[in-house]
C-alpha cells in the first residue's frame, strides 16, 4: 500500500515536471505562438480521440453543453496563445513566473463567479503576489510586455479551470477536452489570417528541423498522456496533496529552463526574489486554505 502511494506521489511529481517543460517546448519550436497552439490543441484533440475510441467512450454531447465546452475551448486557445507569445517576447523563466499568479486569480475569481465569500488570507496572499511582481517590474523593465502576457495567460487559465469545474460533474474528462481543444484549435484557425494581415507577415504552416518531435511531444505527452495520468491520480490521492503538487510546476519550469538554455535565462537577482514571493505566496495558499476549512469545519454551525 505504501510503495503504490508512493508511486503514485512520484508519477504526480513527473506529470507536473511536464508541464513545466511546456514553455521550453514553445521556445524549441520555430512556429509562432498562433500556430503553434493550432497544431498544438489539433493534435491534442486528435490523441483524445483516439484514447475515447479504445476506452470505447462515447463522443455525444447535447447541443446546449456543447456550445458551454466550446467557449471554455476559446478562452484555453487564447490562454495558450498569451502564454506562448509571452515566452517567445522574453524568457521561460519570466514567462512562469507570472503564470505562477494563477492559483491566486483564482482565489478571486471563484468567489466572484460561484458567488461565494472572498477570503481575507487570500486578499492578503494576493497583495503578496503583487509586491512580488513590482519588484520584478523594477528591476527587469526590459520584460514587461512578456510578463504582462503571462499574467493575462494566467487570469484566462484560471477562467477556463473555473467553468471546467462547472462542467466536469456533467461530462467525461474526455468529452470535455475532445470539445475543448476542437474549438481551441478552429479559434486559433480563425484568427490566422487577421493575424497574419496586422503583424504583415506569411502564415507559417510549414514545421522546420525538429519541430514535429516537439509538437508531438507537446501534443501527446504534455496534453493528452499528463491530462489522463492526472484524471487518473485524481481518483487516489487527496485533492489537497494534487493541488499543492501543482503549484511547484514555475519552479520546475524556471530550474529546468536555467538548465537547458543556461546564459539566455540567468535574470537579476531581483528577479529570483521577486518570483520567490510569488512561489511562497502560491505554495502557501493551499496550506492556508486547508486550515480555514478544518477550522470552519469544526466550528459549531449557528441556529
């Protein structure tokens, strides 16, 4: 029982180690980032497929879900495109570090969205989040554009993650991503020649060098086997444990990005001590967290 748990802690660390190489993959790929998330959410779409059909899993969705999974697939195009763009503009590590804001998004956006009580400790960890980004924006001015994408990155992840939450008690994970990454794919699809048009430049089908070991690598291992491991890891450990795992994928991210293109993502140190507030902001939210539940739960309820 033990060595299974603790395989399974081990597979949970791979899954998120993946993830954190997602933004190197988008710096290896000589695609920009609107066709990259094309190829990227098409093959993601096609591999779905292709697990559903042996699983024997059926595709119907009632038209009105239909149209619900679909929008959720435009705001995870556009979260992809942003978070791309952002690491193309500046660097994997700058890149990370304002995707590292996500889980704190997401401590005001459900409330708002769910119509629950926003915590204090989360409006004190979001302020904590923004003394960490000023003094990135002190002291590496040169990356503001990149960062400012991230964090928009982050804001359109933590929407999509939200109204998945939503749609999960309705739908196989599998449906809900066959839909999601169609409509993410067709919106990059949409958007290629207006694109194209304003930025002047030829659309770039074309993949060059390694490329297709990259897409396929992002595609199929860091889309569709992580997104199906981590259905499956849901199933056996604590959604607690998942959650505070997840936070370390920046700092998985910004280690290996240091490790493979060495000089080009060396920052300031301003900047490691802006993005370390920022991860111990993030990591320590789901400990808070779990203790305001315990304490709530444990408080007599009011007549």
């Amino acid at each position: 029982m033990l060595a299974s748990t603790l395989k399974d802690y081990l597979l949970l660390h791979f899954i998120v180690l993946i993830w954190g190489f997602t933004a190197i993959l988008g710096l290896l790929i000589s695609l920009p980032s609107l066709e990259l998330v094309f190829y990227r959410t098409l093959l993601a779409a096609l591999g779905v497929a292709v697990v559903m059909g042996l699983r024997k899993e059926s595709l119907r969705v009632a038209p009105k879900d239909l149209l619900k999974i679909a929008g959720v697939g435009v705001l995870i195009s556009m979260h992809w495109i942003f978070f791309f763009w952002s690491a193309k503009v500046s660097t994997v590590s700058v890149c990370l570090a304002g995707m590292a804001t996500t889980s704190l998004w997401t401590a005001f956006v459900d409330p708002l969205i769910n119509k629950k009580r926003v915590k204090p400790f989360e409006v004190a960890l979001g302020l904590l989040v923004i003394s960490g980004l000023l003094v990135i924006f002190q002291f590496e001015s040169g990356y503001w554009l990149g960062l400012s994408m991230a964090l928009v990155a982050a804001f359109l992840a933590t929407l999509f993650s939200v109204f998945n939450g939503r749609l999960s008690g309705l739908h196989s994970p599998y449906q809900i991503t066959f839909y999601e990454m169609g409509a993410a794919s067709l919106v990059a699809l949409a958007f290629l020649p207006l694109y194209s048009y304003l930025d002047g430049t030829a659309i770039q089908w074309a993949w060059k060098g390694m490329d297709w070991l990259w897409l396929l690598i992002l595609g199929g291992l860091c889309t569709v086997y992580a997104f199906s491991v981590s259905v499956e890891l849901m199933k056996r450990l604590p959604v607690f444990s998942i959650n505070l795992t997840i936070n370390l994928e920046p700092v998985y991210g910004i280690l290996l990005a240091v490790l493979i293109f060495r000089e080009k993502e060396k920052m300031t140190q301003q900047f490691y001590l802006g993005t370390g507030i920022i991860l111990v902001s993030v990591l320590i939210y789901p400990v808070l967290n779990y203790w305001n539940k315990k304490r709530n739960a444990a408080l007599p309820e009011s007549s």
